[in-house]
C-alpha cells in the first residue's frame, strides 16, 4: 500500500521517481498489479486474509486515486490477487512460490517468527535442521535465521531482501554463527532501522525489540548505505553485522581477554538440591539447633543480591574442615543430603558427588573481588558493578574478577565499555547479559600509562565515595536513570572522559564514534598485548580494598 501511495502522489506531482517508468494518465492508475505480489503463510485462516487483504488495498488506493483524479481503474469484477501460497516457507520452493524473473527486480519482504534457540518446538528444530542441514554449529540461532540464510540462497543482482528482526540476531555469540553463512553468499546490509520496540494488536502484547534489515548481493558500484536511528537516516560505507558503519567483523567469545586484562569468571556453582543455601532465617534457626556450626557459614551474593543490597548464606566447608565438620550432626546430614542429590542428578551433578560438602565449582579470593551482576535492566547508564570483600561467596549469577586491581573497576564500569556491551552482548529479552567470553575479554583496551593508571584508580575510589554517600540506596535503585544521585552520575562522567582519552585525545562526540574507534582497534590481524606497567603503589592500592 505505501508503495502504491509513493506512485499516487508521484502523479499528482508530475514527478519521475527511478522505480517507475513513465506514467500515462489515461492508462490504469498504477503499474503495480496484484499478480506481482506473492507469499507463503502457514497459517491457514491468514492466508485467506492475506488474499482479502490485497482486495482491499487495491480498492483504497483506487478510492484515493478518484478523489485525486477523478477517474480510476474499478476493483470489480475481483481479478487475481498474487500467489498467495498456503504452506511452510521453509519447506516450500521459494522459486516455485515467486518463479525468478531475468529483466525485473524482486524484493523478498517479511516479518519471520520470533523464537528463540531454547523456546523452539520439535517441528521448528526439525525445520532449522532440514533448512540448515549443509551447515554446521547452528543449534544456538534463532528460528528467524533461517528465513534470512534461505533468502540469502536465492537472490540474485536484481533482487533484495528486508525482514523485521528480533534484535537477537545483531548481538551476541549469534552474530559470527549467522553472518559468516550469510556473507559465504556474498551478500551485503545496505540498510537497517536500528532497535525499537514493536507491539501488534494481539491482547496482552509486550512488543519485542526488533530491527529492520535489508540485504542485497553485494555491488561493485558505489551504492548507498543507511543506518537510521532515532528518526536520523545517515549515509555510511559500510553496515557490518552489528550495525556499525565498520569493516564485516565477527567478534566470537574469548577464552582470555584479547588485551591482557585480568581474568574474569563466572562465581561458584551450588549443584546442591538446595541443601548448602539458607536463607537468614534458615540459618539462624540452624544454628539455634547446633551452634558449633555458625563458623562454617558464609554471606552468598548472586545478581539478585548485588542489586538488592542483599545477601543469603551458604555453609561453606574447606577441604581440611571436613572431617570437624562432619562431626556436627545436622552438618553431617546436610553433606549426605547433597551427595544423594548429585548421584541421583546429571552428569554435572554425578562429576562432583565426591565431594557433598562444596559447591561444583570453588573459587575464592585473598584480597577483595569485583563482581557484575549477569543479567541487568537496558534502562541503566551502567551495569552496577561492586568491590565485595574476601569472605562473601559469589555464586555462577555472577560474573567475578577475584583479587582484582583497582583500575580494572574503572574501565568496565565507563560509558565506553558499556557501549561496547550494548552492541556486541547478547540480551535476555531486551536486558544486557554480561558474559566474560563476549562482554570483557573481546574489548579492546589500548595500552595504559603509569601515568593514567594512578588516575584510573582516582576515579575507581572517587565513584565508591560517591556511593557511600547514599548508603540508603541499594544498587539497583541507585543506578536506575530516575534515581541515580547527581554525585554518583558526576563521578561517573569524570571517569567516562578519563577513560575515553585513553583511546582519543580529542574524545568522542557520541556512540558511533566510539564504537567505530573500538571496531578499528578490534581489527585483525592486530594482537593485543597492554603493556604491563601496574606498579608497586597500585597492587598496594589495591590491597586497601581487600
């Protein structure tokens, strides 16, 4: 219908638009006929709309058209209305749907289902699998990546293609998964609406948020590109996958941090039935019953608790406890019921049943430990990060640097960092999920002078003072954009300029310009080594906090 619209007000101008061929008033109003139109819909009574649908646009155009003209082509008697198949799409032939056609152009235009890798149901996987079945390691894609590899497949120089995406598919681990089959077909973005949210008419409907991608095969011309964002349309050289104007690069996870920061890891993982995890309550009444056993408990933190300013308890027993410790009745019947959990569990229970009186997985610090949180709202300037003291166990909800340096703390917690994370990190519905693999260890860091160094941990000390002054707030409250107290977001801002001259001297006008500094530097074949000049008075620095 807008196509239709655009030729309307064409004619009524006298203008020539490149799409069209000249335009004869007394011919039919429009050279866009309903049997140029093709589709596949699964569902049965939406395909018989989809029809009805066409009808109906052709009458209100030819309506608007009379009211312009005052003459028109009539709708009635109804003539054919398009190739409007009933069927899979991704079983069905798309060439025997819309057969090719040599001298004109074809645009391929949908909005795919929406459903993610862990929600989809056995026909879905088993069509992701036929559709997929020559390519390999896509069991983590959305449902929707099918439609794009498939539309990939079958255009051609004449032809383009735009759906309207999950966001899902321009982040995360998806992003090297997809777009490496998706450029094997020699195919090109050449424009794309940045994240919105998108809501139909369905009841109850939360919207999602989504983008909108156009794909072509890639010109060896000099065709224009857009990005449009925020009711801005810019012209770019190129549309990478995450939807920068930089070079196609796919960042995958990283074992260790391409720059040599510390390393990060997830927290400890109970794999135990419920059995070493207390609520306050809970572990009074325990000790009530048994108070030798107070000593073994230990303040647990995950997400959750970071963000609320608050904590449970877990009994926490070393390795040469053990033997005092089973000595304890009731610390004895709780080690026997972890163990009967984990033998009676899956293989990573079973892996660590020898050992009922820890967690799966033991990390601990010696001097302090910066903790963020995995999953945190898309509404927060910054994702609230936290120096927790040596005693407090960290549980797998977060992300922890054990025995970091103070500096470390500074950098992840800048504006930089976080746009980083906001373009290449994986979300949960439309909140970021920070991961090591992909959040930390690909960011690139330039080297760091002792010089900034000291004014890193400056700034890293000015932001906790600024905190303590609110100790009212919890974490989650005080990083929320309504709540967030001046003095905390003004230490923030100091720290965000320190940070940003660590890559430019003239510091960034806006987002794009950062991301597109952090692309270039990401660049291969480049390898990342910061040159190590933490010194002395640093580790003491940092030693302060433990």
């Amino acid at each position: 219908m807008e196509v239709i619209k655009l030729r309307q007000e064409l004619v009524k101008n006298g203008q020539q638009d490149d799409f069209f061929d000249e335009i004869s008033l007394d011919s039919s109003f429009s050279r866009i006929r309903l049997s140029q139109f093709y589709g596949i819909e699964l569902d049965d009574f939406a395909h018989e709309v989809a029809i009805l649908s066409l009808w109906l646009a052709e009458h209100q155009m030819n309506v608007e058209f009379k009211a312009e003209f005052g003459d028109c082509a009539p709708s009635l008697p109804l003539k054919a209305s398009g190739g409007i198949f009933h069927g899979n799409a991704l079983k069905l032939d798309w060439f025997a749907a819309c057969p090719p056609l040599e001298k004109e152009e074809v645009y391929i235009i949908g909005n795919p289902p929406y459903i993610g890798s862990k929600n989809q149901s056995k026909e879905q996987k088993e069509d992701m699998k036929q559709c997929l079945k020559e390519l390999t390691n896509t069991k983590a894609l959305d449902y929707i990546a099918c439609w794009f590899i498939k539309a990939a497949q079958v255009i051609n120089s004449k032809s383009a293609f735009a759906f309207v995406t999950t966001n899902s598919v321009c982040q995360g681990t998806q992003v090297p998964l997809l777009w490496k089959i998706i450029f094997n077909y020699n195919v090109e973005i050449f424009f794309a609406y940045k994240d919105f949210k998108w809501r139909n008419n369905a009841k109850n409907n939360a919207g999602v948020t989504v983008s909108i991608l156009g794909l072509r095969k890639e010109s060896k011309t000099s065709v224009k590109k857009f990005i449009f964002e925020n009711e801005i349309r810019r012209e770019v050289t190129n549309i990478n996958p995450y939807l920068i104007d930089s070079d196609n690069i796919l960042i995958d996870k990283a074992v260790t941090s391409i720059c040599d920061l510390p390393k990060m890891q997830v927290g400890n993982e109970p794999y135990d039935g419920g059995n070493l995890i207390f609520t306050d309550n809970e572990k009074q009444q325990f000790i009530v019953g048994s108070p030798t056993s107070e000593k073994y408990f230990k303040k647990l933190v995950g997400s959750n608790e970071l963000l609320k300013g608050t904590y449970r308890w877990c009994l926490w027993i070393e390795d040469d406890e053990l033997e005092e410790a089973k000595n304890i009745p009731e610390v004895n019947a709780v080690i026997d019921a972890v163990r009967i959990s984990r033998e009676s569990g899956g293989m990573n229970a079973r892996s660590c049943a020898h050992r009922p009186h820890q967690f799966r997985w033991v990390n601990r610090s010696k001097t302090n430990q910066i903790v963020i949180p995995l999953v945190s709202s898309e509404r927060r300037p910054y994702i609230p990060i936290s120096f927790i003291d040596k005693e407090t166990i960290i549980t797998n909800l977060g992300q922890v640097i054990y025995d970091a340096p103070i500096y470390i703390f500074s950098i992840i917690s800048s504006h930089i960092h976080m746009t980083w994370v906001r373009a290449i990190t994986g979300r949960l519905e439309s909140r970021i999920r920070y991961s090591s693999g992909i959040s930390y260890n690909t960011f690139p860091v330039p080297n760091i002078s002792s010089g900034k160094l000291a004014q890193l941990e400056i700034a890293t000390l000015n932001i906790i003072e600024a905190r303590e002054s609110y100790s009212e707030l919890n974490l989650g409250d005080m990083y929320d954009p309504k709540k967030m107290p001046d003095e905390v977001r003004k230490a923030h801002e100091e720290n965000d300029k320190l940070v940003d001259s660590l890559y430019s001297s003239k510091g960034f006008s806006n987002d794009t310009e950062r991301l597109e500094c952090l692309f270039s530097q990401y660049e291969p074949p480049r390898l990342y080594r910061r040159v190590d000049c933490l010194s002395q008075a640093a580790l003491s620095d940092s030693q302060r906090l433990s």
